[in-house]
C-alpha cells in the first residue's frame, strides 16, 4: 500500500478549484484522501458509497452499500471484470469506466466505518474486539503541562475541521492513535517510537487538520 502515491495525487491538486477539475480527478482525489485520513487512525473497513441508477454498470452494482476491508478493495486490482483502465488503482479510480455506461469515471466513494460497525453489518469479516478508548480527558492524566496542552490543541482542531469522515467512529480512532503513542509499545516510523510530540504534529498533517 502506496501512502505517499496518493498523498502526492491529493496536493498535485491542491491549488485547483473543483471546478477546474475534470470529475475523473475529482472523484479520484475525494477517494484518496479519505483514504490517507483513514489510514493515519487505523480504519480499516468502509461501505462502498453511492446510489445505483438506471445506467450502472453491475461491477458497482453489486457493491453499492455494502463493507468492504481495505484488503478487499486492493484486491480489485486483480478482479477480471476491473476496469480498463491504464495503471488502475483501486483506490483512485474505482470501478472506473466500468462503474456507469458512457462515462470514464466512477463517482462512488469509500465511506469508512469503525471495526464494531463492519462486524455488524459483516460477521464473517475476522474482527477483533475492539478494546475499550479512553477519553479525552483519560487521555491526559499522568501527562506532563506541554503534553496536556499538545493533546488539548489536537482535540480541539479535531472538532473544528469536521468532514463527512470526522463522525463518532473518527473520533474515537484518534483518541485510539494517542492512546498507542502514549503506551509502552508506543507508535513507531522508520524504526524508531516516536515521541507524543513527534507522533501528533505527523497525525495532524496526515489528516489534514
């Protein structure tokens, strides 16, 4: 799984209005970083989004609103009904050109849920019980001044820049994130833990905070 590749697909187009943008990109990079926030809390199960019309190809068909795992979803690429597309990439493009008759692209999204919900509405997904999140509050005790006023600053952007993605099950991922950080195995990049000062700047710029 290619993080970097679609963290460069999301600021090739930063600067662009969506309106500048062709709706093959547009969907492309609403896909992309949805999946970028996902990865940086640990989701890791969505229900594929979207509405089925008239003109639906089955490939979407057959997905529309149903929970999928990432690993499912990656492994599209090998599907032999993909779309053919050049260099298809399941996360960018989807069902692609083989989502809808006579359009190039596929305007379905990737809506991600936590792991109690996919076990829900999927019980033959292996999902382990999720372990209980400490709140907020829970989360700084013990914490140092500099630490506590880091933690507060991250809940706080957290709450302001709320999207379709930031829901209760976001929110509880990312409580989940400093959790680890905070723990004797702590979060670790490039082979190294990371500090809780280290670890939240990253998380902001990965969620886009």
């Amino acid at each position: 799984m290619d993080i970097e590749k679609y963290k460069r697909v999301v600021e090739k187009f930063a600067l662009m209005k969506d309106s500048e943008m062709s709706d093959f990109d547009f969907f492309a990079v609403a896909r992309a970083r949805d999946f970028i926030q996902a990865h940086a809390i640990g989701l890791r199960y969505f229900v594929y989004m979207g509405a089925p019309y008239d003109r639906t190809k089955g490939f979407c068909r057959d997905k529309i609103g149903k929970v999928f795992s990432i690993n499912e979803l990656l492994l599209l690429k090998d599907d032999p009904n993909r779309p053919a597309i050049p260099e298809y990439d399941p996360v960018l493009h989807l069902g692609g050109n083989n989502c809808f008759e006579g359009e190039d692209h596929c305007n379905h999204g990737l809506s991600f849920i936590s792991n109690s919900r996919a076990a829900r509405r999927r019980p033959d997904l292996d999902i382990a019980k999720p372990l209980s999140t400490p709140s907020w509050v829970d989360l700084m005790k013990g914490l140092s001044l500099a630490e506590i006023e880091l933690v507060r600053n991250f809940s706080s952007r957290l709450s302001r820049n709320r999207s379709e993605l930031h829901t209760r099950a976001f929110d509880l991922m990312a409580r989940k994130s400093i959790a680890l950080a905070l723990s004797e195995d702590g979060v670790h990049r490039n082979g190294r833990k990371m500090t809780l000062q280290e670890f939240i700047p990253e998380l902001v710029q990965e969620l886009g905070l």
